[in-house]
C-alpha cells in the first residue's frame, strides 16, 4: 500500500505534506555513498561452560545432568543453594568437553520447560573477585 493511499485512509492527508518532507530531509542525497557497515558485534568467548536460570526450587544435579546429557560429554553440573534455608537458588551451571556440544546444548535448550519452569541459558562468565563485571550485550536476532 502506497504511503499517500495509508494516510488517507488514516484520515491524516493534513500531515502528508509534512511527513513527506521529513523522510525527504532524512534520506541522503542521491550523489553521496552511504555509511560503511558497522563492524560486526563482538562473538561470545568460546566457553563450554552454560549459565542456567530458571530451575525449579525440586531440580537436582542428577536431574540437570540428564536433560543436558544427550548433547555431549556433561563435565560438571553445580546448583547453586542459599546457605541459610540450603533450598536452590534457581540457577546452575551446566560444562561440557568442549565448546560444540555447549552451544548445541544452549540452542536446543534455551525456553525449554523443565520441572514446570522454562529454562534461560547463557554461556557462563568467567568469575572474578572484587573487580566490576562487565557483561556484553549482544543483538537480539528476530
């Protein structure tokens, strides 16, 4: 549908004119080259280690070392529990042999539901004591 066509039909043909300047004014002139691409975003640091959040307060390691398995070799599973209650924190961390079989495990099994609760899986940070985290932000691909 053409631009004009969808303002009348919106009853907004007064702001035509304008909008039509706008996007005019916002457009380069046709002689000039576009901007160069913007360099790529950084790739995760590869890292067979997965951040899993969302466990429910009942997921145990045995439990999360058996939905992981069929993915690769599971290395290490650790929940994390609160110290004075001892009852799960609702996260863990999942390590595999290597790097493949954590991104295959990530991609499969990112939103998957498990024990009632879907499940949010990031490859881990690496841990550091009395510095700032700093934690990159990568595009969302829709």
């Amino acid at each position: 549908m053409a631009l004009p066509e969808l303002l009348s039909r919106l009853r907004l043909a007064p702001l035509r004119h304008h909008l039509r300047r706008s996007l005019s004014a916002a457009a380069p002139p046709p002689d000039e080259r576009p901007p160069p691409h913007p360099p790529a975003p950084p790739q995760p640091p590869s890292n067979p280690k997965l951040f899993v959040a969302g466990l429910s307060w009942s997921a145990d390691e045995r439990s999360l070392m058996d939905a992981f398995s069929s993915f690769g070799t599971v290395t290490e599973v650790r929940i994390m529990y609160d110290k004075n209650s001892g009852r799960s924190r609702g996260f863990g961390f999942v390590q595999f042999s290597n790097d493949y079989e954590a991104k295959c495990a990530k991609d499969a099994m990112d939103g998957k539901v498990m024990l009632g609760r879907p499940l949010r899986i990031s490859f881990a940070l690496g841990k550091v004591r009395g510095g700032p985290v700093i934690v990159p932000r990568l595009p969302t691909m829709k």
